[in-house]
C-alpha cells in the first residue's frame, strides 16, 4: 500500500457522520425553509394528541395514497412522521403463556 497523502489522512481522521446529520443535509437540498427543531415538533405532536387529530390526519392520508393505489393501515406520528408500528412479540408471548 502507497503513502497516504495528507488530504487523504485528513480524510480518514474525521469522525463518520451520524443517520441525522446525513438527513438534515439531504433535508436542506430538498427543502428551502428552516427545519422545525424537536422542541418545534414535540409541541406539533403534543397538540395532535390534546385534538385528537392523528386519526383525522391518518384519514385525509389514507385517502390521498388511496388514490395512488397505496393504504397505511395502521401508524404513528414521530416526528412529524407517519410509520409502522410493529406488533411486540413479548406482549403476544405473555398473554398466551409461552416462553421463546
């Protein structure tokens, strides 16, 4: 193997960027308004659940990627973001007695 060049130590010394920072960067090229911080989205969710609007807001969802052939049946809100939730195999395990 050849001499490293010093921009190639460079390089190899700095530290591997986190999942977040990759996405707010990808985030900035896409969007081209402040992102809301976690403080920001916290208290969007916060007021989701005091109006009990997820459901409504799963609907309108729901009813818009009907129209492009698509159904989310079931999901939350995190950060803003509307995901799967899996079901938790220990929960099913303990109601029904087994062990695994």
């Amino acid at each position: 193997m050849g001499q490293l060049s010093f921009s190639d130590a460079e390089y190899a010394g700095k530290r591997k960027k986190t999942r977040r920072e990759v996405f707010l960067e990808e985030m900035e090229l896409v969007v081209h308004e402040p992102i809301p911080d976690e403080t920001t989205i916290l208290n969007f969710r916060h007021t989701l659940e005091a109006y009990d609007l997820a459901e409504d807001i799963l609907k309108q969802v729901n009813a818009h990627r009907a129209r492009k052939g698509l159904l989310l049946k079931r999901g939350s809100v995190v950060d803003a973001t509307i995901i799967a939730i899996p079901r938790c195999i220990r929960s099913r395990r303990a109601m029904s007695g087994t062990s695994g």
